[in-house]
C-alpha cells in the first residue's frame, strides 16, 4: 500500500501568509466603518530568549495585519499580586481588545490564577477556565491558537473528516485535550466539531500500542516534543500528519536545529500531506491569534 | 481466546448500598461534631413521569445516608427568569448544600442558562459551565454523578488502568466527554486521571471501526442508548464492560423493560467484569449525588 510519491506538503508558512494578508484586508474594511485597529497586549515576564523570540513573531504579525500590539515588559521578580493587576488594568481598559500572558511564568507565579485573571472576553489564548469549559460545550469561545492553526491545516487539505479516525499524541491542556474535543465532537454546534473517531495517546500508552492504532489514523497529530517519535512504518498510506513538536536539537557539528515529533523524511513517503518543522505549525499558529485579537475586537465593538 | 466461564458481575445495587452505608457512618459522624445535617433541594419542572421517579429515588437515598433533601415542584409553564429566581434563593440559603434541577427542562427554557445559574459550590451535578472546565483541567471538582458512577465501578474490579485502552461510544458532554477526559489524564492531578488510552466512537464512527477498535479495549463503557450496539464479538475476552445505556423497550407480551446497549447475555461470556441493566450504573449514579452532597456540605461549612 506504499505509494512511491511524497505527501504533498503543508507550507504553514506560505498558508500562513496567505491568511495574514486576508485578515489584514478584512481589518482594513472593518476599520473604514469607524472602528480603531484591534488592539492587543502581550506581557512577558523575565528574559527567557525563546518566550522573547515567541512574542517578537506575534508582534510582528500583529503590524503586518494591522493590529496594534505592544509587549508589557516585567522583571522575572514581580509578584503574583503585582502581576494581576496589570492584566486587571488591561482588562478595565477599552483600548485593549485582547491580553495574552506570555508562558511559562516565573515558579512564584501561579499560572492557572494568571490565565484566569484575563477578562474571558480577551482572552485570545483561550486559557481561561470558562473559555476552557465553553469549548468543551462546544460554544462559542477563544480556542488556543496553536487547536487553531492544527484545525486550520486540516481544512486546506480539503479532505473530510466525518466517520475517519484522527490519532492524538499528547495530552496536554492547551493543545492534545482541546484538539481531541473538537476532532471527535457533532458538527452541529456553535463551535462545530469535526466528527472524527478520536484516539488519545500518551507518555503512559505503550509503545506496542500506539504502533497497532497510529497506522489506523487518518488525521495524525503528535504534540509531544519526543524527537522521532513518530516513524514512517505508523502513518497510514495517504494519511494527513500534523506535527506540533519543536524541540531544539545539537547537531553533530554542535550547530542547533528545530526538529518536530514525525521522522519526516521516511513519513513524507507515507503521508498523504505532512507538515514541515519549522515553517508548519508554528507560523499558523501566530496567524491564528491574529484571527482571535481581531475576533475579541468586533466583539468588545459590539 | 473465549473463555467459557461468565464475567464477575458488576452488582450495582449492591455497591451502592454499601457505599451508602459508609456514607451514612461518615455523615453521622462530622455531624457528631456540631454540623448541621447536609442538605439537598431537587427542582422538578413539570411532570414527566421519569424524571419524577428519579427525583423519588434520589429524596430516598437521601433519608438513607442522613441528609436533608425535599423536591421542589415547578409547573412546567414556568419562565426562565422565575425559576432563576428559584435558584438564586437556593444559592443565597446558608442551610442549601446542594442543587440540583432535573432535566430535561421545558422547551422554552434554556438548559444551559439554568446549569450556569446554580451556584459553582452547590452543583452536585457538575453541570456548571465552570465545573466542567475545572473537570477539563483536572482540578478538584464536582464530577457528574453518572460519570463518577462508572469510575467507581471500574474501581470496585480492582484493575490497573495506567497504560490499558479504554473505549467510549457516545460524546454526550454529561458523560462520554468527561469520561474520556477523566480516564485518559495523568494521576498526578489534584483530580486524578486513569492514565489509559481513550477511543471516543459516537453515531458518526462507522461500524466497521467500532467492530476494529472494540475488541482492544480492556475497558468498554457505552452510553449512546443504541439497544444491543455492543456485541459479544465486540468484546476483549478478560475486559471491563460497562453499560450505561438505558432504554425502555416494549416486549411481544405488551409489557415493557429497561435493557442496556450491551447484549448482556452474550457479552458476559467474554467479558471479565459486566454491569447489569437495570441494577448497574444507574443505582451508583445515585450514591454518587449523595456523595457529592456530602463533599458540598463539608465546602460550605469550612
């Protein structure tokens, strides 16, 4: 059942751009009724290079669509305290239409309290606990931008999803959960779901089972940050591979490069469509929270 | 691999009456230090005849452990807004613990509204919109009853779920979605998960991959109401059974009866452990409320 063709490729990157240029657009329309451009903040606490790298990239497609942006600067030292009432200034302010909370946070601070001081309305990264609830429910909410981006290049391959099987490896809150709820959910919804069979794999799923159900996947997504963890003889011939890892990795020549969870080389023989690390999921999901600022700013214009 | 000997059964009548029993000696004895009796008020709007047989069974569970319950009846003509005003008076009263409003609700009457108006402390159902995203994250909540029902059970056989594979059909967001959520997570929660792979198959998984995935579930709960779904093909010889359907069925005789989505007969030859219907989930769903009753009274007292 090989086929001796590669999968055709999910240029994140180009899709990505594409839809960039179509918010900028639709900003642009939305902005010649009256409205002021959407507005959102980003808070960074502490000098971790890659969280810094990660805001930077929002910042920067936030002026190519046309979003006003700015990151709140604060020393890894702040408290708790101090730090919920700059996101409640935020919050009170009607210039600011969506608030994200860069992660991780300093150990003192306690993130599950910080995603739920964000007002539920700008909440753009979906993290707050009743926007958590509202998608479970499959009502209308934020979903976290990088749900998003997955969902998104799901759709540019134009295949249905209704009755086939998509695998997920990763249980986390902000990515594998959220993204099995609306694979396997009634289209029939406020948030519609994609009706697909869903299979939840882990850390604790043995290896001899994930090799017996991930070659039954029709969608496969691996959100693990394991390097190789997904290898060619476990994709499906024609199977769409999505792959959310990004792990930095030393080369031999002591050079450093970003890797994903998929041997992409073996299973872009396999696949039907496949996502490159980098340039697949990653700039999807800066698009993405484009989409949910400019989303939180017709809502709050409302 | 059939073995020829029936599966344990799974005697939920029995379970629950002992778990009642110990409740009722722990209720009698944080009430022997000063505490007022718990306390639980069922709204029940309209006249639906079983809805009102399972309020009677929940106000007699209640007089059995030791606490407090009365059933306050509403006319189906009654609006929204009132019966929120209902509510409200319950959510303000220091001598309420628990909440509960049976549904289905009237038509014109939004179920959702009505579960987000109980207050998040009193909701021994688990239906509050905030309850279900804490249930999503693994935080201490109230689980649903029937949810908490089936894991008890799975339980009482006494198994090892970490790294086995559990498969749901049916997504209803009271039980299939918290179940899936719940017995794939990481025990390392202030909610503890199972630690198992989840399939989640509903009305759009084909046939033919229910019949492929069914018998390499070591655990298999159907809650779909789909009469005799499960078939004793479908079941790993060893594997936990359990049925949450219930479904009145007519017989040639004029006369009806309650039957499950599990063909009973023939699954417990393959299974290792099996709910009945009735006399299963249903009687430890309602143990369950007391329980949750309890945990909302000691809450509230603190």
């Amino acid at each position: 059942m090989m086929n001796n063709k590669s999968a055709t490729l999910i240029d994140g990157k180009r899709i990505s751009d594409e839809y960039k240029k179509g918010l900028k657009v639709e900003i642009e329309q939305w902005m010649s009724k009256g409205n002021r451009a959407p507005c959102l903040k980003a808070i960074l606490v502490g000098e971790d290079p890659a969280s810094r790298t990660y805001v930077t990239k929002k910042m920067e497609a936030s002026a190519m669509v046309g979003i006003d942006s700015e990151t709140i600067n604060l020393p890894s030292s702040i408290s708790q305290e101090e730090l919920m009432e700059k996101i409640v200034v935020l919050n009170q302010d009607k210039q600011v239409d969506g608030i994200l909370v860069q992660l991780p946070l300093p150990k003192h601070i306690d993130e599950r309290t910080i995603c739920n001081t964000v007002d539920v309305d700008k909440d753009v990264d979906g993290f707050h606990i009743t926007n958590i609830g509202k998608l479970a429910l499959n009502m209308d909410t934020f979903i976290p931008c990088t749900v998003l981006a997955v969902l998104e290049l799901i759709k540019c391959c134009n295949i249905e999803t209704k009755g086939k099987t998509a695998l997920i490896c990763g249980r986390s809150k902000n990515i594998g959960l959220p993204l099995s709820m609306i694979l396997h959910s009634d289209y029939r919804n406020e948030l519609p779901g994609l009706e697909a069979t869903t299979i939840m794999c882990h850390r604790n799923t043995p290896a001899s089972e994930l090799m017996r159900y991930a070659p039954t996947a029709d969608i496969l997504i691996s959100a693990t940050g394991v390097v190789g963890l997904i290898k060619p003889e476990m994709v499906k011939p024609g199977a769409v591979v999505i792959d959310v890892g990004l792990t930095r990795v030393q080369m031999a020549d002591g050079k450093t490069k970003l890797v994903g969870d998929v041997e992409f080389e073996g299973a872009s023989k396999v696949a039907g469509y496949i996502t490159p690390v980098p340039g697949g999921v990653g700039p999807m999901t800066v698009a993405m929270l484009m989409k949910n600022t400019f989303k939180a700013a017709k809502h709050l214009a409302q």
